[in-house]
C-alpha cells in the first residue's frame, strides 16, 4: 500500500503499483504496476476482458481503486474523479467518442473546459485552432461534429483533452474504430504528441501498431500484469501473443503446395464488371480464378472494388457484365453460390449479415442453406448441437448462445459469424477482412481456420488491409486498384513495395 521510492534516473510522469479492484466476483484488476515516462508511448496490450479499461479508468479517476497507490511526478495522487485526474495533468480519450454532433469543434471543447460556458469562444477559437496546429491534428474550430469523420471526432476529443492541459494522454483502443488509412493518420498524431514531450498509453489489439508507435509494451492477462514495461523490439510476436493468451502459438505456417490447375476452380470469374451501390462502375473487366486448396489475397487501398468483388463471388451483387462460377456452377444468385459450396464473412457484418434482435444460436441456421427442420418447425435441437460443434471446431469462443447480437461488440459479432460460416464444408471461402475487431489471439485463431479450409481443400479468397497478413498466409497476392485488378504477385516474388505500388498507382 505504500508507494515504492522512485530511484529511476527519470521521474516518470506516473507510476502505480498495488492497483486492484473487483466487481461483485470479478477480479477486473490485480496488484497491477506500471509506469509511464513523459516523451514515450506505452502500449497496453491484452485481450477482451483482460482489465485494461478498468486500470485507465483507475487511473482517470472514474472508479476507485479497492487499494493500491499512484504517483504523478513523485507525488502521491489518487484521483477521485475525472475532474480531479485532468487537474493533475490526465487526460482520456474513451472507446466511445463522447461529443455533441450538433455542436462545432470549439462548442465541444468549451462544454470540456472546467470552466464551462464562462469563456469567449472566439478566442476559443483561436487557441483550438493554434492548438491544432502545434499538435499536428488538422482540426478545424468552426467544423460541426456532425460532419467530421470518426478519424477527425477522435481529433478532436485528443484536441479536448490536450486543451485542458493533459501531460499524459490515455486512448482507450484508438484505432479499432478507424478504417485503415485513419490508423496511420493517428499514429502519426501520437507520433507527434509524444516528440512534443508528452507521454501516450494507447490500448491496441494489433502487433502491428505496438511494433510501429510503441517505445514500450505493458500486457495485462486475466487482470494480472505479466509483461510490464518492455521494450516491444525484445519480443517476437509469437512470444506477445503467448504472453497474452497465456499459452503458446504454433508457428502460422502457409503450406505452398502446386496447385491441381486441371480441375474447375473453386472461384471463376471471367470479365466481370459490376456497379457500387451508388451506381458508379466498382469493377471492370476483372478476371480471377482461385483453385481447390489456394488461398489468394486480394490487397489494395479500401474502397478500391473489393467489396463488390467478394459481393460478385457470391451472388449478392449482379454483374454486369461477365461470368461467375463456383467449382463449376454458374453463380447469378446468393442461392446458388451458397449450394455450390461458397461461404462468406463479409465486409461488414453488422450492416450485412446481423439481425439484431435475434440471438446467437437463432443465427447460426442463417448461413443461405435451408434451414434445418423438424416436422413443421425448425430443428432447434440440431441447431444447437451443430452450433456446439461448430465452437468446439473453431475456437474462436463465440459469446453464449441465448445473447442477442445487439447486446455484443462488434469483435464478438465477427466471431459469430466466423464461426458459423467457417465451421460449414465448403469449396469456397470468401472472407473480407476475416480479422477485424478481433484481439491478437482471435485473429491468430481466425487465420489458422483459413489456411485449414485451404489445406483440406477449399479455395481461399481473402481480403485483408495488412499485407504482413496476406504476405503470411497467401499463395497468390492479387492488387485491386480503381476497380480492377492492376497486377498479381506469387507467394515466391511478395515484396511490400512492388505490392505497395500496385495499390496506389496501379502499375509497378
Ligand atoms: N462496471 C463493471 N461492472 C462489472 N464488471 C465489469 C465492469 N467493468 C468491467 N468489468 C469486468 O471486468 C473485467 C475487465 O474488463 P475491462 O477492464 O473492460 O477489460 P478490457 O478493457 O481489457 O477488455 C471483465 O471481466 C469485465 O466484464
Ligand atoms: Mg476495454
């Protein structure tokens, strides 16, 4: 309960030690310790559930600790609440954004100030706009929030809390509601707050974003630090992974066997042009063919086609122009992709495949194959153990089946549907960003399901944003750029830049 004495050459701008606190029987936080040092990002790694909202609400001032001590500066400071942790110098940034639409940029940030109305806004203005600029965060005061994108909401609430005078800066999993190209936008803002001296605790699930931003890793597991202040770069992946899931990984290996070329392709498609929902060209002429026991990536800058790709493959799009066939089966409907043998994770599952007011296990039977039956109803006791089944065949560890998927995150929607569209036998899977929203252990588990489908036979189309994730597990990388495909790499040739090429310019 006492604070350790702080020796360290450099006083860090926080250090705790000793923090725990439960919830009825839940043990949210153990005797968890770390330190944050001003000028540094400190990534907080772990997967769902692991307590890293608890400990930044901790330290916040929005719950209190059962015990425990903290230090801001050497001096010994629990925050009682928000309040109270912004005037010693801590900000947060929270999962969900917590700004008026109707209000502009610098509306918000006065609603923040401590002080409340009781300021001039123009020269509100002025100081937001000053402060934009120094950080580097583009943010214009006069904006209405309701026209900003999530990437610039976010900028503003990291403006808000710069503004009321944070040295520390928590971001409660900043980057999984960001599309791809907003991520690197804002690691290049925490890039840029940390060169200004402040110091960063950003929640992530991607390795990728520990190795780019952090200088050191604390990872929770089961409310308990097992990792604390680490250097990112003295660890492989594999060893972060096993230090958050508790177990070790097998290695990913993608088995690049010849393919069999004499049979039908598990996905044809000849020629195929087909229009985005806003009625402009989204394909032209693209030819693709994806054998039995394949897997092809596609990679290319978001919104360059691949949605309506892998709506063609399927039949929920119509092409048109061009042929698709799936192991031979010309697909027109999702019908006849879905007997074919095709399955599909799509783009996004909340939009496209969720009802959500129907609970887990009254989805799995929505899968596009008739629907089990038992006499005059449905099968629900086959449902359920086929469901069952399916868990224990991926383990992915979909949430219990009685829940509603209105009441879930969008990582445990992922899951449900993976689950139920991964377990099925099939010839073809179509997955769109099989990965996203998942936790580090989840998408490991996800990508061994894959190359699985892959090994036992099935051709793999896969969409991804990562092209470390494709490079790993593809046989073929196919690049969609404006709508067609502008070049196709095999696994022996991959290389990041001529990939990289591909995708924005469209040529290499
Ligand atoms: N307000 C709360 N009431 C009850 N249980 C909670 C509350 N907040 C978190 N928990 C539980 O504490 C554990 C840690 O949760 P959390 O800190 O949100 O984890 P993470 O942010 O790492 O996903 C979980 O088991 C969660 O269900
Ligand atoms: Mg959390």
């Amino acid at each position: 309960m006492t604070p350790e004495s702080t020796s360290d050459a450099v006083t860090p701008l926080l250090k705790i030690g000793g923090f725990t606190k439960r919830f009825a029987d839940v043990v949210a936080n153990d005797d968890v310790g770390f330190d944050v040092r001003a000028g540094e990002v400190h990534a907080l790694v772990g997967e769902n559930g692991a307590g890293k909202s608890t400990l930044l609400k901790m330290i916040y001032g929005v719950y209190t600790p059962d015990s425990g001590w903290m230090l801001v500066e050497d001096h010994e400071a629990t925050p009682g609440s928000p309040a109270e942790a912004r005037a010693l110098g801590i900000g947060m940034v929270f999962q969900d954004l917590r700004l008026v639409p109707a209000l502009t940029v610098t509306e918000n940030i006065a609603l923040a100030m401590d002080t409340g109305w009781n300021l001039k806004l123009d020269a509100l203005a002025t100081r937001v706009s000053d402060a934009s600029q120094r950080f580097g965060l583009g943010v214009d005061p006069a904006a209405l929030v309701r026209h900003l994108s999530i990437g610039e909401r976010q900028r503003v609430e990291i403006l808000k809390v710069l503004m009321t005078g944070a040295k520390l800066v928590i971001l409660d999993e900043p980057t999984s509601v960001l599309a791809p190209q907003e991520v690197d936008a804002l690691l290049g803002v925490v890039r840029h707050l940390r060169d200004q001296g402040l110091g960063i605790v950003i929640v992530t699930h991607k390795l990728r974003e520990v190795r780019a931003i952090a200088d050191r890793v604390t990872v929770l597991r089961g409310g308990k630090t097992v990792l604390v202040g680490a250097t990112p770069g003295d660890y492989t992946d594999d060893e972060l992974i096993e230090a958050m899931v508790g177990r070790s990984v097998p290695p990913l290996i993608a088995l690049r066997d010849a393919v069999d070329t004499a049979v039908p392709p598990a996905l044809l498609m000849e020629g195929v042009s087909a229009n985005s929902d806003r009625g402009h060209q989204a394909l032209t002429s693209v030819t693709l063919r994806v054998y039995p026991g394949e897997l092809v990536g596609v990679a290319g800058v978001a919104g360059s086609g691949q949605r309506e790709l892998c709506e063609v493959a399927m039949g929920l799009r119509d092409a048109s122009a061009g042929t698709i066939s799936v192991s031979g089966s010309p697909v027109t409907n999702p019908k006849t992709a879905a007997t074919a043998g095709a399955v599909c994770v799509p783009e996004d599952p909340v939009a496209d495949s969720v009802v959500s007011r129907l609970s887990v296990l009254e989805h799995m039977p929505l899968d596009g194959r008739p629907i089990p039956a038992s006499g005059l109803g449905v099968a629900w006791a086959l449902i359920r153990r086929r469901t069952d089944e399916a868990n224990a065949k991926l383990g992915l560890r979909m949430a219990p089946k009685h829940r509603k998927l209105s009441e879930l995150s969008g990582g445990n929607i992922q899951r449900v549907i993976l689950t139920r569209e991964l377990a099925l036998d099939s010839t073809l899977v179509v997955a769109a960003y099989p990965s996203r929203g998942l936790d580090a252990a989840n998408v490991r588990r996800t990508q061994e399901v894959l190359l699985e489908a892959r090994s036992r036979g099935a051709g793999v189309l896969m969409v991804s944003e990562d092209l470390d994730e494709l490079m790993s597990m593809a046989d073929r990388i196919v690049v969609m750029h404006d709508g067609h495909i502008s070049g196709e790499v095999p696994a022996a040739a991959f290389d990041r830049q001529r990939l990289g090429q591909l995708m924005v310019e469209g040529v290499s």
